[in-house]
C-alpha cells in the first residue's frame, strides 16, 4: 500500500517544517518543539523552561504565526518545481 507520490509530499513537508522552525528564535521555537514533541501542554513547559506561563503562550502564539508566515513562500516554492 506505499504511494510513491505521498512518501515524497511527506519527505517535502518535513524539510519544510524543519526549514521553517530553524527561522525561529530559540525562545519562540524551543516551548513549540516540546509541544509537539513531547506532548507536554504550556502550563509544563512554563515549569520546564522556569519561564512564565504568559511569556511561554506569548512566544508559542509569535512563533505559530511567523511558522505560518514563513512557510507559505516555502509551500508556493516547493509546489512549483
């Protein structure tokens, strides 16, 4: 049941991700990689990072937004080759 076609969206979707998060601070991509990675919520990485739960929302909320800023251009460039 392997599609070729999917395997390399999937490949394609990874290094954009992977692109588009090393275009982050530390501190915005740092609380968003546990997120997603660890599955811890942001009260736990606050405790974590020994940040402020409002710090730790603020930089997760900037971060989202400029992941979705920046991989947009990626999106429209990797779907024209």
């Amino acid at each position: 049941d392997s599609n070729p076609d999917r395997e390399l969206d999937l490949v394609a979707a990874r290094h954009l991700v992977r692109e588009a998060l090393g275009q982050l601070s530390k501190e915005q991509r740092e609380p968003i990689e546990i997120a997603y990675f660890e599955g811890l919520t942001q009260s736990e990485i606050a405790t974590r990072l020994e940040t402020p739960l409002g710090t730790i929302k603020t930089r997760m909320r900037q971060g989202m937004i400029r992941l979705r800023e920046t991989m947009m251009p990626l999106r429209t460039e990797e779907s024209s080759r």
